[in-house]
C-alpha cells in the first residue's frame, strides 16, 4: 500500500523540483583543467556519506506548507543522491520566537536534515511596510547561508493558494502583466530558490503534515488583519468563492501562468526594442548602450521618434528599465511614475523635467528623453 495521497502529491511534487535542480547541475559547464605547468592537487579525502552529493536547502517556518515540503525533501534527496538541508529565520517579532526557531529546527534534524541551521535576523524599517521588510531581511539570510554552504537549491513552500493571494494582491494595485505572473517557480540568483509547491493547495499540505504526524506551529501573522495579506486570505478570497463559486484559487494562480508567459514574451520585445532606441555615448557590450557615467552621475538617453513608434507595452518597458538603470529603485518605481515618463513622448506640451525616486531626473531635449542619477553636468 502506497503513501496516502497527498504524501505523495507533495512527493511528486519535489522530485519533479529535484530532477530540475540535477538537470541544471549537469548543464553548468565542468571546472578548467590544470594546465600542465602546474602542479597537480592532491587528490580528495574519501568524503563521508553523509558528505556526498549536492546539497539542497528547505527554507522551513515551521508552518504546515513548509513542514510538508521538509519532509518531502528529507524522503525524496537521498533517492537521488542529493543531500537536503534546512533554515529557519527568527525574524525577533514575537515574544518567544527565538526558542521558537529552536524549536523548528529540532523538528528538521529529527526529519533527518543536515545541515540545520537557525538563523536570527533583524527586521529594519521601510517605506514599503513590515511585510516586506521582513521579507528581505529573510532572503538576505537566506541567501548567505545558501552561498556559505554552497548549496545547489534553497526550496520554499509557497503554495498554490500563496500565488493566488499574490495574484488578487497586483489587480488590487492596478499592476502590469509581470506583477500578476505572481512568483515563478525559478527564482533568484543562478535560478536558487525553486517553488516546488505552486501547483499544490494548502489543504493538501495541511494534510500530508497530519497523516505524517508533523507538528505544526500556525504563525498568529497570518491571522492578522493588520496585514494586507491576511485580510486577502481571510476574508477577500473567502468573500469572492462566496459570490463566484468554488475554483477561484485555481483560476487565479492560472491567471499567474498565463501573465507570467506574456510577460516573458513582452520582456523578450523589450530587450529588441532598447537595442534600437537607446542611443548615445557609452559601451553597448556592457549591455546599457547610451548610457554615461562619470562618478555618480549616470545619463542615459532615448530616441523619441522610436520609442514613439513602439506598442505602449513594451515603450513602457523600456522606459521603466531606463529609470531603474539610472538608479531608481524598482520598488520605489510606481505606475504612475511610468506613466508621466510617457506623457514626455505621448502628450509633449514643453512639460519640465520629473523627479523619480532616488534622485534620478528625466528630460525631453530636443529628439531625445534624457534619463539622468546625479547633479547635471
């Protein structure tokens, strides 16, 4: 008799992630070899077993998603000669959470996980909220724990709920075809992170960790209307399977899907379109043709005729990555700072400069829309 079936959903699930990560491992090109006037090194100690192999991480809160998908990589890794690893984060928020995250990474060495590690971190102030600051306090942890270990992968447990509240979370801000792909299954650096759970519910996680008899911590967070997402969790998508009808989760991570492959089509316009339009002194190989720098000064310009010339999706594309490449901060950059970059081409009416956030100005002179970090020369 098999594993109960949402055992082996979660299971499937991270093997399939695992081959990916294996794939992606044979791809990466083989180490030089020693050139012939150099000594040879001394050949490698037999490494323990527990030694062998790459080594995956689990990125683990303790929550039922992340407990599920611990112990599927604790199961699956061995099976594939892969080692699995685990990292909790105290985000110090909660009285407490210290020997909380104890706590969660006993839970993974008893899941059989090595190395586990705990990891306390400081969540600072920001203009974009406390979510998101705990946010990239746990991604920088995140990833210094995965470059000091050198591990192949870090898994997260998002589900296919989590992209659905990431979907609703960019229609209610108006956001563009690339916010409401929601989170891809690949991410960061080098393709680190891998979401093996973005096709599999939260219901399904939940019980994969009660017949396995996993304990669970829920996080009062989540559970907290203070939090935009939690109200999105707890009542908004509650409230819209009232009035539409069971299948709104799904439809909105499909949402997710097909967003996310015509953002990638888009994108790929884009990178064709600034080849053209971007234009001035500067080094074209370095991949930001136009562009001068001289100390912290960054000046990039633009074709007006052409970028006129192009569909309103990717002219805004391209104006978005000449803001954010002359040192406007990504998150910082809205809508409607987009927008009245646009207005400079589209309703030209002898407008002075804008002012983006990080310093960064923006200019019509003549047939070209100046982008400029810095004080003018």
């Amino acid at each position: 008799m098999g594993p109960h079936p949402a055992v082996a959903a979660i299971r499937l699930a991270v093997r399939r992630t695992l081959h990916d990560v294996l794939g992606a491992l044979s791809a990466q090109p083989a180490a030089a070899p020693v050139s012939s006037g150099a000594p040879a090194p001394p050949p490698p100690t037999a490494p323990h077993p527990a030694e062998e192999g790459p080594l995956v991480l689990v990125a683990c809160s303790g929550g039922a998603d992340s407990m599920a998908l611990a112990s599927a990589l604790a199961f699956e890794a061995p099976r594939l000669g892969l080692r699995a690893g685990g990292v909790t984060i105290d985000h110090g928020l909660q009285p407490g959470s210290a020997e909380r995250a104890q706590d969660v990474a006993d839970r993974l060495t008893a899941l059989g996980l090595a190395p586990v590690e705990s990891v306390a971190v400081h969540v600072g102030r920001t203009h974009t909220g406390p979510e998101a600051a705990a946010r990239e306090a746990r991604y920088a942890a995140l990833d210094e724990v995965a470059e000091r270990h050198r591990a192949a992968a870090v898994l997260l447990g998002h589900t296919r709920d989590d992209q659905a509240e990431t979907v609703l979370l960019g229609l209610a801000r108006g956001s563009g075809t690339r916010s409401l792909s929601g989170m891809a299954a690949v991410s960061g650096p080098g393709g680190r992170y891998r979401r093996p759970f973005l096709a599999v519910d939260r219901q399904t996680t939940r019980k994969a960790c009660m017949v396995q008899s996993l304990p669970v911590w829920d996080d009062p967070h989540n559970t907290d209307p203070a939090f935009t997402r939690s109200r999105v969790r707890h009542e908004a998508l509650p409230a819209l399977e009232k009035a539409l009808g069971k299948g709104v989760i799904e439809a909105l991570a499909r949402t997710a899907q097909l967003s996310r492959d015509d953002a990638d089509a888009l994108d790929a316009w884009t990178d064709e379109a600034q080849r053209t339009v971007v234009h001035g002194p500067g080094d074209s190989a370095a991949g930001r043709p136009g562009e001068q720098a001289t100390g912290m000064d960054i000046r990039i310009e633009l074709d007006v005729a052409r970028l006129y010339a192009l569909p309103p999706a990717v002219r805004r594309r391209v104006l978005r990555r000449a803001a954010v490449d002359a040192g406007s901060p990504a998150g910082s950059l809205f809508a409607r700072h987009i927008e009245e970059m646009d207005r400079l081409l589209t309703a030209w009416r002898g407008q002075r400069a804008l002012n983006l956030p990080g310093r960064v100005e923006v200019a019509r002179q003549g047939g070209r829309l100046v982008v400029r970090h810095g004080s003018p020369s």
